[in-house]
C-alpha cells in the first residue's frame, strides 16, 4: 500500500462507516483489485482473492504500521482555537505519528508471535507479507500543551481507521484486503488526556491486531477460499 492507496482505503472506511463528518456515499464495492467482498463479523470490509490458499503460511513479515491523522480533523481543531498556543503544530503531529508507527507496529508484530507465527524478515514459500495502516485518525480532545490547560471531557479518546492487506512475500500477490472503523477508548465520560489518549488507541490496536490473527486462522480452516460459498466470519 502506497500513501495514496491509503487514503482511499481510509476514506472507504469512513464513507461505509457514516463518520459524522462524512457525506452520503455509494455502497461498497462488490470486487476491488481481483478481489471480492465477503461478509465478517470483526471487520466492516473485508475481500478475498477468490482460491486464495493460506494454509502454507506458518511465517509473516509485518511490515511498519502506517500511521496518519485526518487533515479535516487537524485544521477544524486548529481554527477553533482562540490563539496559536492552542494548535496542533506540524512538530506535534510528525512526534504522535513516529510513535505511533513503533507501537503499532510492535502491537502486530507480538500479536502473531503470540498467535504461533514466526515473525520474519526474508520472504519465502510459507511467508505472508501482512501490511497494516491506522489512519484517518481523529482525536476528541488532544493534550496541547498550553498555560493553565485543563483537560476535556469526551465518551471517546477518538477515531480510526484500520486497513490491512495480505501478500504473498515472493509473488506480492494480493490475497486479502480489510478495512474497519472503530472508536478508541468508548468507555464513558472521563477527562482526557496525553496518557489516556495513548492507552486507549494503544488498545485500539491490540484489538485490531487481534481480530486479524484471528481472522488469518480462520482463513486457513476455510482454505483454499470459496467466494459465494461458506464466506469467513473473520
């Protein structure tokens, strides 16, 4: 997945999903790239190569999450703010997205470990490229470091995106394709905060990161896959 490819797969997400701030959109795609949508009970869009056998692949590279704010977001924040102080600056958002990129990254990467993949490096016969972005990202009430700041109460931390592709690590054959939304930290009224904020989309991504390991189990009981068939519930 390219920046661009990303943006596209984020702005499906938030189109399917009826984000507040998004427009009436057309209804998903029943095939994208060779691939054809099937039904899930963990994520919201989810395509399968039709055939697609992944029952070889013992062994995954997990390439860097992708991380990305919501440009909307980032500029409505801004202007509402009564001075300068009060804005999310360039300097913030490149810090939030390099740690972002780490701990997502080591989320997925433990995720599979714990689930029986050996995580690796190289490709080979048996090896699934597994790359993953969380993107489209909107914070209900970001940390900004001002004078006598008090902290915002909100039911959520915020919002994001998830997409993830699946490829075969010697071909780069495109073999599945998810794209979710979610809020992060949906667990009432409370004043948030930098560190808040940090847990809840940490949490955020131990789910997701959790349901693509297991949906990458199940795809293996259901392989070689049957589109129209017994569609995966993962």
């Amino acid at each position: 997945m390219n920046r661009r490819q990303l943006a596209l797969l984020a702005g499906a997400g938030v189109a399917l999903l009826g984000a507040p701030r998004a427009r009436a959109a057309e209804a998903p795609p029943t095939t994208w790239d060779g691939l054809v949508r099937v039904p899930s009970k963990k994520f919201k869009l989810v395509y399968l190569a039709p055939g697609a056998d992944f029952r070889p692949y013992g062994k995954v590279i997990i390439e860097p999450t992708q991380v990305a704010f919501n440009k909307d977001w980032i500029g409505d924040w801004n202007n509402q703010q009564m001075t300068l102080e009060g804005q999310i600056s360039a300097y913030d958002i490149k810090n939030a997205v390099a740690e972002g990129v780490k701990r997502a990254s080591d989320v997925f990467g433990k995720a599979f470990a714990d689930g029986g993949y050996q995580v690796v490096t190289a490709p080979g016969p048996d090896v699934l490229t597994v790359r993953t972005g969380i993107v489209d990202i909107v914070v209900a009430a970001p940390d900004v470091m001002t004078r006598g700041r008090t902290f915002a109460n909100s039911r959520a931390a915020g919002a994001a995106t998830f997409v993830v592709e699946a490829r075969d690590s010697q071909t780069n054959a495109l073999l599945g394709r998810v794209v979710d939304q979610r809020l992060a930290g949906d667990n009432g009224l409370i004043n948030r905060s930098s560190v808040t904020n940090r847990s809840d989309f940490l949490e955020l991504a131990k789910s997701w990161a959790k349901d693509s390991v297991g949906g990458l189990n199940e795809l293996k009981t259901l392989s070689p896959v049957q589109v129209g068939a017994a569609a995966p519930s993962g």
